[in-house]
C-alpha cells in the first residue's frame, strides 16, 4: 500500500484559500468540494469519512445525544465503541494484513483498534482540579511526547486561550509518529481555524490565523511528501457567519414541556422527566420527545419559527440519513444567519453553575461562547490570576469567566452551506486520483482508500 497522511484542517473551505495561504493555494489544482452531511459538525462528518456511511449507518448523529438508558445527554465521548459499523482500517487491514493506521487526534479515540492513537484526555484530580494531559496507544508515547513538546497545550485546545500552539503540537506529535512507527495510514487533526471563524466569522479579520494554519501545513506537506507519503488535506464544514441566537429549550420551557431541576437557586435540565428538550449542536438540534403523542405539538411549536428553516420528522430524518435510534424524535436545522443554544434559564442568575465555565462535558449541549472571556468582567486577568492561585494551593475553584451572551458568536456550521465554495473541500498531493469536481461526503472513504492502493 502507499503510505498516505490526511491532514484535517477544519474549518477550512475554497473561499478562504487564497494569496495569504500560499501553500494550501498549491494545491487547488487537485481540488474537489465536498457535499456535507446534516449535521455538519465534527463527530458525525469525521464518522462518515472513515466509515463511507451516514449518521443512520455509524450512529454518531452529533457531537452529543441523549442516551435513553442512561437518562443523561453526553458530548464528546471518546470511545470508538460508539462508531457503529467498520472503519477504513479494518478494510485496508484486510486487504493488506501489513496495513498500520495512526489516528493524531481525530475523534473516538479511545477504545479504539488502531495501531497508535494520541488524543486529548485531562486529569480530573480528586480536589476538583483539571490537569492538562492527553491519552496514547502505545501508553508511554504520552510520557515520551510530554518530554519532548512539553505538556499537551489543552487551554490551547479549547478555550478562550486558543492559539495555533495546539495544532502546532499535534503537527510535531504527528512528524514523530512518522518517523517511529511510518504508518501506512495517518490521521491529522489541526483544529487552528475552528477557533477564529466561530469567533469572528469568515468576514472577520482572520489573515494572522490563515497564515499560521498555512505555514504549518506546509512544513507537514514538506516532511511528509520528503518521507514518500501521499498527502490528503481536507476539512469538515465550512463556518458562516451569523447572527441570531436560538433558544429551542425556552421554546419547549414555556410550552411547559422542559422539566426543571432547581438547586441551590440556579436550574439544572432534567431531561428523564422533560416532556421534551432539545439537545443543541451548533445549528443543529435534536428534540426528544417523551410521549409519541406530544410530536405534532412539538413540531408545531417550531415549525415557522424565527431562525428555524427545517423541522425534520420521521421522514425528514430518513431523507437527511439521520434516522437512527440515537436521533431526537425530530431534528431542528437553523437558517443561515442563525444557530442553537442550549440556554433554557430565563433569568442569568439561576444559570447552572458550570454555564460560565469551559466543562464540555457538564453541558447538556455545545456551547461557543467557551470561546470567549465575559466582556462584563472589569479585570478578567487579576480574576484569573486568583483563580489559578487557588488551584496551585491545591484548593477547590470554579473558573467563571465565561460570558452568557450568545451573541458574541460570529461564526458557525452544522447545516449545510448554501453555497459549496463555503463548505467543507477535499485536496491531495496526487491529481490523478481525484478525478471530479465535487464529492459526496461518503465518498472521501472510497477516496481515501484509493489513496492507500493506487499505484
């Protein structure tokens, strides 16, 4: 098999390569956009790249669902358990038994059968304290890539502190991979641009971004195609500006659908005993709906509403490939301009305590404005300086810097884009296997393995 590297630059589409990304720009002649799946975001596009199926065949329907035995929503799980059906490994495995895969940091990463896999896994310390670390298969790799790049950046990663020294870190993770194990197949997250167009859109002065995102690409189409690897650059959806915040949860509260647990004065979803709720996922959203005879109420509460261009039932969900048992009983998808929060509180004050803080995995939906520091905190790095000092001293702290204003958004993905210059594009280092202008998001599996065994 040839050796092949894919690079997943997300975020990336043909409308932001241009003179700033000269390196990326070399590759447009070898270039196809692809037709992006609903819902567009990270989990369910990578799914469906390495899999060749959609959500109704691997089951990632987002980035997070509800999970109905367990009465609990969940984001950003990491087994590859949940991966429903065989991925590109198994196939290429079977076709050549010497076949060995890497995967730096593309998702479902744990529990997986890989040969060698590096992905974010914080330490979550019994005083309370988060620790940055990631997770290897072989397990000393971590120690080994702790040593020589220094600790995994995770407040680089995700945050209000995001900066290209994440990515940067996973490019040099993934040189070294290279160079110890030369993989037959490896998989290249680098997240860079994901952080500045939800933050300011793609109308948003972004150069410094492209720019960086570009260099390091470029020194890994250098290293790479030098060590005789083909190289795949591709992205996942493209981010569109936007503008106007939806509240699905407040819809579904003031029908009296949305069950409320209160604690200590603020108000926490309780999605076991809720009518309906909504689990938001940038500008898509599932609805789960207790009792089959509420679905005609529920959808007519959306159907028409400011923000909501589509509210797809049970043959809605069929048409879009989302019909699996893991979807709500029916699935928002949000206008171009606008997106979904997961906010149900009416009064900030009774937020739950995690809302104004960076916990991925609290929220029972995907929060952007994680992104951002609150504007309304007069000195937000004396504040953050005291915060630290707790968690040196080994004391219990809550970091509650993170703004409750959606607004601040300016950038965001899910559903698919209107024009297919602004979705999600597919390049290679070999012209001669990409043979038309546009694919379906399906067939970036098929690509990929004729990426493996062409000669």
């Amino acid at each position: 098999m040839q050796r092949t590297v894919v690079l997943n630059v997300v975020g990336l589409t043909r409308t932001l390569i241009g003179d700033g990304t000269p390196r990326l720009r070399e590759l447009l002649a070898a270039s196809a956009d692809i037709k992006s799946i609903t819902p567009a975001v990270t989990c369910s596009v990578q799914s469906t790249y390495l899999t060749g199926k959609l959500p109704a065949g691997h089951g990632i329907v987002g980035n997070g669902w509800y999970f109905r035995e367990l009465g609990e929503v969940f984001f950003w799980r990491q087994s590859n358990r949940l991966v429903q059906g065989e991925k590109i490994w198994h196939e290429a495995k079977r076709r050549d038994p010497s076949f060995s895969c890497a995967n730096t940091f593309w998702w479902y990463n744990m529990v997986t059968d890989v040969d060698y896999a590096i992905t974010p896994r914080p330490l979550y310390l019994a005083d309370g304290r988060k620790l940055p670390d990631c997770y290897s298969i072989p397990a000393d790799l971590r120690d080994r890539f702790n040593s020589e790049l220094g600790q995994f950046p995770l407040f680089q990663f995700w945050g209000p502190a995001t900066s290209i020294v994440s990515s940067d870190w996973i490019g040099k993770a993934a040189m070294s991979i290279e160079e110890t194990y030369r993989p037959t197949l490896q998989l290249v997250y680098l997240p860079h641009l994901d952080y500045c167009l939800q933050k300011l859109g793609a109308g948003g002065d972004i150069s410094a971004d492209l720019g960086e995102i570009d260099l390091l690409c470029g020194r890994l189409l250098d290293f790479f195609s030098g060590r005789g690897c083909r190289v795949v650059v591709l992205s996942e959806y493209g981010i569109t500006e936007v503008e106007r915040p939806v509240h699905p949860n407040r819809v579904l509260r003031e029908a009296g659908l949305l069950s409320l647990k209160v604690d200590r004065g603020r108000e926490y979803l309780d999605p076991g005993t809720s009518r309906a709720f909504a689990v938001a996922d940038h500008q898509v959203a599932h609805v789960y709906v207790r009792d089959p005879r509420d679905v005609p109420a529920v959808r007519a509460l959306f159907q028409g509403a400011p923000g909501v261009e589509e509210v797809l039932d049970g043959e809605g969900k069929k048409g879009a490939g989302l019909d699996h048992e893991r979807s709500g009983e029916l699935v928002l998808v949000s206008g171009a301009k606008s997106w979904f929060t997961y906010y149900w509180w009416l009064d900030d004050a009774r937020a739950p305590d995690y809302a104004r803080t960076v916990n991925i995995h609290a929220k029972p939906g995907y929060d952007p404005c994680e992104l951002f520091l609150d504007p309304a905190i007069r000195l937000p790095k004396v504040k953050i300086a005291a915060t630290l000092a707790k968690k040196l001293l080994g004391l219990r702290y809550l970091m509650d810097v993170i703004p409750l204003d959606p607004t601040l958004v300016r950038g965001s993905h899910g559903r698919v884009t209107d024009d297919p210059a602004a979705g999600p594009i597919f390049m290679t280092t070999e012209p001669k296997l990409l043979d038309a202008g546009s694919v379906d998001a399906t067939e970036v599996y098929s690509l990929l393995l004729r990426h493996l065994e062409a000669d």
